[in-house]
C-alpha cells in the first residue's frame, strides 16, 4: 500500500530545459502540489552542489522530482535516502565486478569514478517545509571530463544502457519503495540502507571543508546523518565539505 505521503508521480518530459530542478521549483512556487517529476534529455544550465556546473549530456539522466515537506525528511536523511534509491535503480544494470558504492553526501562512483549525484532545493517556512525538491543526474550513454576527479558512465563500464524514459521510470519506482520505507520505519533505516551500500568503516577520507584539508577514517553516520571521521584518534562529525577516497 502507498503510504498517503509517497505521491503518485506525474512524469512530464522535455527535450530541452535551462535546469530540471528550475522547473520543478517554479512549479512549487505557482502552487503544485508535490509528485511532479521533470525529464530533460538536456539541459543547457544544470547545477551541482555549491553553484557547481552539472554537465548535461544528451543521452544522460536529468531528473527532478518534487516534494513536500515532513519531518522523516530532516536531518540530511532526504539526501541519503535519494542516494540509496539511485543506487538500487542502477545495481542491477551494473556487471557484478564493478564496485558501486555512495559517497558522502550525494555521489555514487563505480569503482571509484563519479557516476551520478543529487542536488536538493528547498523553500518556503522551515517547519514544515513547503516544498523539497530532488534532482538527480546519471550518467548513461556519455561522461564529461573533468579536472578534479574521475567521471565514467554506463556505457563505459560495459553494463546495460536504459533509455532515458526506463532510467527515469527505475529511480522513480526506487524513490516510492524508500520514501515509504523512511516514513514507516523511520530514519535510522535510511541511515543503516546508506552505510551498506558506502565504504567499509576505516575507509581513508580527506575532507576539503572551508578551514582546509582534513585527513581521517571514516566511522559511518551519526543518528543525524552526518558523516563521522576519525582524526587522530578522535571522531567528530562532518555535514559540511567535499569529500573524497584516498587510495
């Protein structure tokens, strides 16, 4: 049974948006009601986190879907939930071999390489929140280089590529199931889902933040979702910054 609060998705799709989340938003500000999703073959202005440049091949997955507001949500577990959905849509597509593994907060690498990540926006009163909107990107058919980390795509790592509409169809439909779950059982089972499918605890992570580069272990996820790092010794939290695997 669908929970009340899991919307039934109303999928509309363009061949060519600035951004998916753009859309998704302005619809949540003229008065939509949550369970819109966006589809663009392209977008010619698509964001990462921090303002960052997502680029938006053709071929690839733009995808926004578009929420509301509850407290299963809080605590950075939304972030953490879409991550778990993307990765289940894509497991199965993948050749056994390939290491698919989440990266704190919103990046899922295939053997270590940047696969397809989530920005989420939000707006209106904090509590509860009017709209929560969640955009995920994926690499299918094509990858762009970039200079500071590894990208690749499905094409490249020999597995099935989906079309377009079927990637949308699969991380939607893994969206629903987790989204039910987070309601019904809450966010700890979120929490547990997201470190299953990460790295190992003592996975070596550095972790560039606004004060500089910090070097530790990683410890897992504090009850609020924020990633614990072992620095000499001494565990402490991070929410903030980039992180990334060494080794």
């Amino acid at each position: 049974m669908r929970h009340t609060l899991v919307p039934a998705w109303r999928l509309e799709t363009h061949a060519v948006l600035a951004s998916t989340n753009d859309r998704a938003i302005a619809a949540a500000e003229a008065g939509e009601p949550p369970g819109l999703a966006v589809l663009a073959h392209r977008q010619t202005s698509g964001r990462g986190r921090r303002g960052r440049t997502w680029h938006s091949l053709e071929g690839n997955l733009h995808l926004s879907v578009l929420l509301g507001g509850d407290r299963a949500f809080e605590g950075g577990t939304l972030a953490l939930l879409a991550g778990v959905a993307m990765h289940d849509a894509v497991r199965d597509l993948v050749p056994p071999a390939v290491s698919l593994r989440l990266k704190y907060p919103n990046d899922l690498l295939a053997d270590g390489a940047k696969l397809g990540g989530v920005l989420i926006e939000q707006g209106g009163p904090p509590r509860p929140r009017a709209w929560l909107v969640v955009g995920f990107g994926l690499n299918l058919a094509t990858h762009p280089e970039h200079a500071g980390y590894r990208t690749v795509s499905l094409a490249a790592l020999g597995a099935r590529t989906p079309t377009v509409q079927r990637m949308a169809e699969a991380v939607l439909a893994a969206l629903t199931r987790w989204l039910g779950v987070a309601l019904t059982d809450g966010p700890a089972t979120v929490r547990t889902a997201w470190m299953a499918r990460s790295f190992a605890p003592g996975a070596e992570l550095s972790v560039a933040t606004d004060r500089g580069v910090v070097f530790g272990f990683y410890r897992g996820l504090d009850a609020s979702g924020a990633l614990l790092l072992d620095v000499e010794g001494r565990v402490r939290p991070v929410v903030h910054g980039d992180v990334m695997v060494r080794g």
